[in-house]
C-alpha cells in the first residue's frame, strides 16, 4: 500500500519545529504553515509528532468518535491546575467526567436557560448604563467590558456571585489570579530548565490556585450550610448540588463542584467576550450589514428602552444570530482543539496515525478551507448562515464549539448571551470606529482583538 508521508516544516537538531513556533501567536502561525503545508503536516515537538488538520474532508473524519477521542495534552493538561477534572479537562473515560456530563445536560439545557434570561439582562443593563454615563471624549476598551458582561453573567447564573465588573476598575482578585495562572500555564512549555527560570511564577500559580479554590469552596459550603437557599435558587450550582447522574444514582462531590465552577469561569468567560468583541468588529466593518441589524433590533425589540427584552425577543433576533456565527467562524475563540485515535489509523485514505498520536484540528483554518467556503472565505457574511446555506453545507466544516459528545456544553447558554448584549448594544447606540482599528489577534487560551477601542453615541436615527 502507498501511503503519502505528512509534510513537515524543516526542523533543527534536538529541538525539531519546537522553537520555530511564534510562541506569541502559536494557532496564526500554524495557521499560515497550513497555507504553506495544506490540509495536513506535522511537527516535531522534541520527538513527539504534533499533527495538524484543516482540510475539511480530514475533520469530517476525524469527527467519528468511535475512532478518534479527545486528547486533554499540553497546555490544556496544565490547565488541571484550576480545572482538575472539571467537563473542560477531564478525559473522557474518567469517572467523574459522564457523571457530571448527565448531572449538568439539565443545566444547560433550552429550559433553564429562560430561567437565566432575567439575570442576563441584570448584567446586560449594567454594561449599557455605563455606555450611557461615558462623556463624549470617554473611548470604551471594548474587551474589557465585555470581558466584564461574560464574568459577571457567569457569575450570576452559575452560582449567583456578583463580580461587581462594571463597579470597579480593575477585574475581581479572583479574575486577577485567573488569567495570571493562564497565563503562566501558556508560558510553560516542557523545555529543559524551565523551572529554574520560572520558578517566581510557578509560586505563584500555586498561591493563586489556592486562592481561587478557596473561594469557591466557601461559596459552595456556604450554600450546603443554607438549605433554604439551596431549593429556591436556580443557579448551576444548585442542579450540581441535587442532581443525580442516572447512570450511576451518584452525585457530584463538592471538589469536583468546585472544579466545574473553576471550569465554567474558564471556559464561559474569555470565550464570549472575544465573540462578543470580534462581532462588533465585524458590524463596524460592515455599514449594509450593521444596518440590518438595526432593522432586526427595532422590528424585534422596539424603540423602548426600558421594556427589557424577553426570552422570546431575543430567540427571534435571527440575523444577529447569523453576524455571531459568522464571528465564530472567521475567529473562533476557542482556535483549535485536541484529539487522538483510539486505535492505529489511515486517514483521507493514506496517512497513517499511530494510536494516542495528538492530532489539533485546528478550527480557524477549517473555518477558511474554500472547499467549503468558496473562493472568499475572509469575507465576512452573515448569508453563509442563512437557512438555505446551513441546510447545504457538509457537515463538520463549522466546529467553533468542538466535537461530539465533548463539544461546548455551554454553546446554548453562549449564543443566547451574545445575541442579548448585541440587541441591547444595538438598540441604544450607534457605534464609532475612532480609531479605524485593524483586527490584530491576541492570543491566550482564547484569541481575541488587541487594543480595540470604540466611542458610542446615543441613536439619533430614530427621531
Ligand atoms: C468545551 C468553545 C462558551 C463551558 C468547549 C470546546 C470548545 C468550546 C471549542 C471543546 C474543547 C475541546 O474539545 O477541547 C466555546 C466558545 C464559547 C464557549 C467558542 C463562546 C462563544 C462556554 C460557556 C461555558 C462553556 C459560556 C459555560 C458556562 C464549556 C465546558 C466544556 C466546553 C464545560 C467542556 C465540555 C465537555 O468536554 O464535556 N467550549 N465555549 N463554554 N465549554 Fe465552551
């Protein structure tokens, strides 16, 4: 049998490719090797192959989890520190990882989300009172603020903790500890004497990290103490603290709550924030397209500005939902994730994957393949996710919220935030490019835009 060898980039004695990645801007690198090298390459990471994947016809089958599972390594290994065996960093076939997957489907679900709605706005409000308190020479860093809107909202929902964002000016210590041991787990990355040099860092991962579950462990004991609190809230961390996995009848014990919290602040907060930002981007970029969503907003939501949107309204705000999915597209927060094969493989006929072998499907160049997106595929258009283009296109060629049975649990919860702030946004300001700001990523777990600041201006245009 022929099978074709995976390119490689060159390489250099002992180190392989390790050190010819940007380590500032990893997945941009990767992405332009993967116009260079194609639908498939790997490296080598001092002698272990990294393999990478964006030819859409490659994740379609790499997307049947019979063969292929997901593979918690490298730096998202490290982010066990925080997350332990949270849904996020957990391997599939841990205990704890099915068990809290049944227990938290509930939580997650269409459902409760209505349930959430009403806190949503609490905090989409806060966002938009201060827009309208700025005087007019005030820029908003528009990152932060919306970085604001998805902790505080997370907060609220998950285990109704106000972070109190909008009330301060820097973030929550909580937040500060956070990104700081996210960002110390990025910087870290198996080569030989690293310690040595990062030993003021690891330090600090470990104070931070105690910090932060102590927290949290006191929130959830607090609520253990309060029974009255515990049946008329409906927060997740309530359905964690009653619900039973049916597989099993287990509960979830309160390390692993903890964890999932850690998880959901992970996960649930830069993620929306950069979807949120690179959407305003996109409507900034777009004057016919941000027109139509003025029309949606005003058709759907109306002129009044203190009738809060429902549950409802905001399902109905079809286009915008159509502009956040093409953010996602053009630039998936979440950038690339891992899996490996449960068995020895051939993929697209011949190449061959070992077993275990860590293959990244690396989703921002999926998002681009002009297979499936035509001939201009950095063209933002929110018509790709009309009705009729969504019905047509080949499956496993839009995986911003990842795979299967692993895929983002927290997707609904996610789109139904975002379109509420974008309406609100929308339905009081008109927004001003001060700066004509160009996309310029910064890349953490997440990736989002660098330095992007806006005016706003109250809407005149309805007068
Ligand atoms: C998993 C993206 C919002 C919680 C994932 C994965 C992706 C992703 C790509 C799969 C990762 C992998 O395969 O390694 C996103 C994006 C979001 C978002 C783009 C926003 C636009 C949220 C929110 C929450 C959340 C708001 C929670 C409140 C999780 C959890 C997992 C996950 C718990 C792990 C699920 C499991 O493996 O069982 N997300 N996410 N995410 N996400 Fe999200």
């Amino acid at each position: 049998n022929r099978l074709s060898p995976i390119p490689q980039p060159p390489t250099k004695p002992v180190v392989g490719n390790m050190l010819s990645l940007d380590s500032t801007a990893p997945v941009q690198h990767l992405v332009k090797l993967a116009k260079e090298l194609g639908p498939i390459f790997w490296l080598d990471m001092m002698g272990a192959p990294l393999v990478i994947v964006s030819g859409h016809d490659l994740v379609d089958e790499l997307s049947d989890e019979k063969r292929f599972d997901k593979a918690v390594r490298g730096s998202l290994r490290r982010v066990r520190a925080v997350g332990g065996d949270g849904l996020f960093t957990a391997d599939t076939k841990e205990p704890n990882w099915s068990k809290a997957h049944n227990i938290l489907m509930q939580p997650f679900g269409n459902r409760a989300m209505q349930s959430y709605h009403p806190s949503m706005v609490d905090i989409a409000e806060q966002l938009v009172k201060k827009w309208e308190r700025l005087n007019a020479d005030e820029e908003i860093d528009v990152v932060h603020d919306m970085t604001a809107l998805t902790l505080d909202t997370i907060g609220l929902c998950g285990f109704d903790y106000r972070f109190n964002s909008f009330y301060r000016r820097d973030y929550h210590p909580f937040v500060e500890s956070l990104v700081r041991s996210l960002e110390t787990i990025m910087m870290t990355r198996g080569l030989p004497l690293e310690g040595l040099w990062m030993q003021k860092r690891r330090k600090t991962l470990t104070e931070d990290v105690a910090f932060m579950n102590k927290m949290v462990d006191e929130i959830i004991a607090e609520r253990r103490g309060n029974t009255d609190a515990t049946s008329d809230k409906k927060d997740m961390l309530a359905a964690m603290m009653t619900g039973v996995d049916r597989a099993t009848g287990e509960q979830l014990d309160d390390v692993n709550i903890r964890y999932q919290i850690n998880t959901f602040l992970i996960a649930g907060h830069e993620t929306t924030s950069g979807l949120l930002s690179c959407t305003i981007y996109a409507l900034l970029k777009n004057p016919e397209i941000l027109k139509k969503c003025y029309e949606e907003v005003d058709r759907v939501l109306g002129p009044d500005v203190n009738a809060r949107p429902t549950y409802q309204q905001v399902t109905q705000l079809t286009y915008i939902t159509q502009c956040l999915k093409e953010a996602l597209r053009l630039w998936p927060p979440a950038p690339a994730y891992g899996i490996a094969p449960l068995a020895d493989e051939t993929i697209g006929g011949k190449y061959k994957l070992k077993k275990n072998t860590f293959v990244t499907i690396l989703v921002m160049a999926l998002h681009r393949d002009p297979s499936v997106w035509g001939p201009n595929p950095d063209v933002f258009d929110p018509e790709n996710f009309s009705r009729e283009a969504e019905a047509k296109r080949p499956i496993n060629a839009w995986k911003p919220f990842g795979n299967g049975q692993r895929a983002c649990i927290g997707r609904g919860f996610a789109m139904h935030e975002a379109a509420l702030a974008i309406g609100m946004i929308l339905q009081r300001f008109k927004l001003i490019d001060i700066h004509r700001y160009q996309m310029h990523l910064k890349e953490t777990l997440t990736v989002k835009p660098d330095g992007f600041k806006i005016k706003v201006r109250p809407r005149d245009d309805r007068d």
